[in-house]
C-alpha cells in the first residue's frame, strides 16, 4: 500500500467517523466542502432539506398517458399504418378460416349426398330416361364413327402411317429390298403417269353409258412396312399417297373414288400384306372392301360371323429373287351363306365350284391362288346372302390384286363378275357389250399401284373397249 494512503488506515480504532471530522471527509471526499460549493450545505437540523428541495417528478393521468401529440409525427404515422395492417392481416386470416371451415362442410354434405344417391334402388329409375340417355350416348358415339369414316374415306385426305423402325439397315437383291426378313418392292411415279392413268379412268366411264363407275388404287407394303428414313435413302421409292391423291383429284365426275388407303393404315401393325410376296393378304383386302362398302352405305360382312381357314408354308415371287425372307400363311374365310363360282378358263370350257376359295391349296409358291383359283378371263360368283339385293350386280376389272378382295363383296351383291382384263378378250366381246347383256349397271376398276403406273397395263385395260 502506497505511503499517500497511511494516514487514513494507520489506525482504524482512534479514527473519528463522526461527519466533521477530519478523518471522514479524508476518506469520503464528496462529503469535503470544498468539492460541492454549488451544492446545499449540508444541515443536520434541516431533515435532508437538500433532498427534498429537489423536483418531484409528475405522474402521467390516465388521459395523457397517450398523449400523441407529444410524439414525433413520424413515429405516430408508423405505428397507426402498423395498427392498421395488423387489422386487415387478421380479418383476412379469419375471412380465410371462414371459407375453408364452409368448403369442408360443403365437401361433406356432397359426400353423404352421393353415398345417399348410390344407395337407391336401380329399379326407381325411370325406365324411358334409361333409354333417352343410352340413345343419346348411342347416337354420341355413332356420329363421331360416321365422322371419323367419312373423313377417312375422302379422296382428298390420307393419313400417315405409324412403321415400327428399329434402325437396322436392309440391302438391295436385284428389285427386291429385303429388310427384317421382308422384301419390299419399291415404287416410282410422276403427275404425269397419275394423269394418264385419270384419263384413261375417265375415258372408260365415259364409255360405259348408264353405268355407276368406281376406281380403287391400292398401294404396296413399302407404303406401309418400310420406314420413311430407308425410303428416303437406301431404298429409294416415291409417296404412294400423293400418287394415289393426285389420280382421285383428277377423275371426272362419272367415276366415284373409293379410298381404301386410311383404311389399310389404320392397320398396317396387322399382317395385311405377305412378307415374301407382292401381294396383300386376306385380311388386307378386307378392309379394302370395308372402305368400298362405307363409301357406298352398304352394310359390311363381319368376318366374326365367318369361319378362318388358314393353310401355312406360302412362298411368294419374292422368294425367287432374295434369300432369308419369312415364310407366309395364307388366311380365307368361309362365309355363313353359299357361294358358287362360275370359271371360265381361256379355251372358252367353263367349271362351277361351290366356293369362292380353293380348299385345296397347299403350301409353297402358288398358295396365293386360293382366293377365286388364281387368275382367270372370267369368273361369276352368285351368293345366296340376305344383304344382297335380288339382282343386284357388279363387274371388277382387276389384275391379281383383286383375286383376294372380290369374295367379300358376295355380301352385298347378288352376282359378283370378275374381269381379268389382260385376257377377258379371250373369251368375251368388249366390255360395255357384257354389262349390257348380263344386266350390270356398276363397274369398279381395281388396281394396285404398280399396276396403276405401268403402261403396258393400261394398254391392256384399253383393249376392253376395241
């Protein structure tokens, strides 16, 4: 302890505490006199007279415990602006709380409603507006088919088809492009060979006096089993649909054109064409001859009411040329009413068979002539079916295409006469004098794309009329 601070501690019991005493104010110095000259001395006599002369602070009354005006403006303005948002956030919270608490009971009530409505007896329904709703469903789904059937039917619109690609490539064997196991055969055309064969159409209606005349284009599988990036490339081949198109928008309006391509695409994942063959199968050219039926509001055959026979091991004219190509089945379907077939071979001798199909087929390369026998100058099917109109009657011009698509029509037509117009001449006179002696008032010309695009065969088809 410093020496500056011995006289105060030197010796506490003679140290005089009283408040004159030296020693005090020594170690209280606030209490020296001479450290508060402003203050009041201090007079023990006076009771604290120092302490209470001081001012006494106020208290506030009730009234002026919020006295605003005593604030700074900017103060009061934040706290009414945050008064009056908290306000709007709770009357919005329990406006909330509202709606929610009356859309639940309103969920619930709807529930038992329902509960209540599914409980009632089926029998207390109204048996006429069963039927009204039902007809109107009926009707609903019948018009949105004839729509859709009639725009698919258009000569005017086809569709594209949806091809499964898996990428691999195929390779060319002399015309033939083989690809997974199929081969396609790959078509070429101009406006030039679509107007020609128009032309030749319309010269033959005109031609056929009295006489309804339809025409059917049918593409080949390219159209609807090779993807379009190998059509584009590898192997080469030109739209079928705007060929087929371009011959509808041109025929004059004596010759009704029946579009059977939307039909085929709607189906193409279907086995509707051989893979080793140039032909369509069975099954193809029925949907063909359901396209031919809608356009003339003929009632179609069911071939659930038919009977399939199938004879395996088809070979086709493919197979002559490339290797590795799948074997075909061949599919025909016996009808629920007697057909004879009438054939009259090119010497002129005449045989009746009691079906349009050749039971007899078996396989290998010729399977393909189960349908009418294969190709012949003429051949007469009868039906005895209850949708065909007594004496109603057609003749086909076809080339081979058409060999599995005329049974069907035994449907709606009582006689059903098949020209082979690459050697009916062999046989019969031209073929405006036949329709007239037989009583034949509709023709339909039917030929595939090839066939269609090839002079030489409309050259044939020309020598009918000579």
């Amino acid at each position: 302890m410093s020496n500056r601070n011995d006289y105060d501690y030197y010796d506490f019991d003679k140290m005089d505490d009283g408040y004159d005493s030296r020693d005090y104010r020594r170690r209280r110095p606030e209490r020296r006199q001479g450290s508060y000259n402003k203050r009041p001395s201090y007079n023990p006599r006076s009771s604290r007279s120092s302490y209470n002369s001081r001012p006494v602070r106020k208290k506030r009354s009730p009234q002026s415990s919020y006295n605003y005006n005593s604030y700074p403006q900017s103060a009061y303005k934040r706290r009414k602006k945050f008064n009056k948002r908290r306000f709007k956030n709770r009357m919005i919270i329990i406006g909330g709380g509202i709606f929610i608490l009356v859309l639940v009971i309103l969920m619930i009530v709807a529930m038992f409603r329902g509960c209540g409505i599914m409980r009632k007896d089926p029998s207390n329904v109204s048996k006429d507006t069963i039927s009204k709703q039902e007809s109107t469903i009926d009707t609903a789904q019948s018009n949105s088919s004839n729509n859709s059937a009639e725009g698919d039917l258009s000569p005017a619109y086809f569709k594209t088809p949806e091809i499964k690609d898996d990428n691999s490539k195929g390779e060319m064997v002399y015309n033939i492009y083989v690809w997974n196991k199929a081969g396609y055969e790959l078509f070429g055309s101009t406006d030039d060979k679509a107007q020609t064969y128009a032309d030749t159409i319309n010269g033959f209606a005109d031609k056929l006096s009295d006489i309804k005349v339809y025409d059917m284009v049918i593409p080949n599988h390219t159209e609807f089993g090779l993807p379009q990036r190998l059509k584009d490339g590898d192997a080469p081949s030109t739209s079928q649909a705007d060929n087929v198109k371009a011959i509808y928008s041109k025929l004059s309006d004596k010759v009704t054109p029946v579009n059977a391509y939307n039909y085929l695409a709607d189906h193409n994942s279907e086995y509707i064409y051989f893979k080793s063959d140039h032909h369509w199968t069975g099954l193809g050219a029925y949907y063909a001859y359901k396209a031919f039926a809608d356009t003339n509001k003929l009632t179609a055959l069911s071939l659930d009411n038919c009977t399939e026979k199938t004879i395996d091991g088809f070979t086709g004219t493919f197979s002559n040329t490339a290797t590795g190509l799948d074997t075909d089945s061949v599919h025909y379907w016996e009808f629920p009413y007697s057909v004879t077939m009438d054939i009259t071979s090119e010497d002129g001798t005449t045989n009746t068979y009691d079906s349009p199909y050749y039971s007899g087929a078996t396989a290998g390369s010729l399977t393909y002539g189960a349908f009418i026998m294969g190709d012949n100058p003429l051949t007469v099917l009868k039906s005895s079916s209850e949708n065909a109109e007594k004496g109603k009657k057609i003749a086909v011009v076809k080339e081979s295409y058409g060999n599995a698509f005329v049974p069907y029509l035994t449907n709606n037509y009582e006689e059903v006469h098949v020209i082979d117009f690459r050697t009916f001449r062999n046989v019969q006179t031209d073929l405006n004098s036949y329709c007239k002696q037989n009583g034949i008032d509709e023709v339909l010309f039917l030929n595939g794309v090839m066939s269609a695009n090839t002079q030489i065969q409309l050259d044939s088809m020309s020598g009918l009329f000579n």
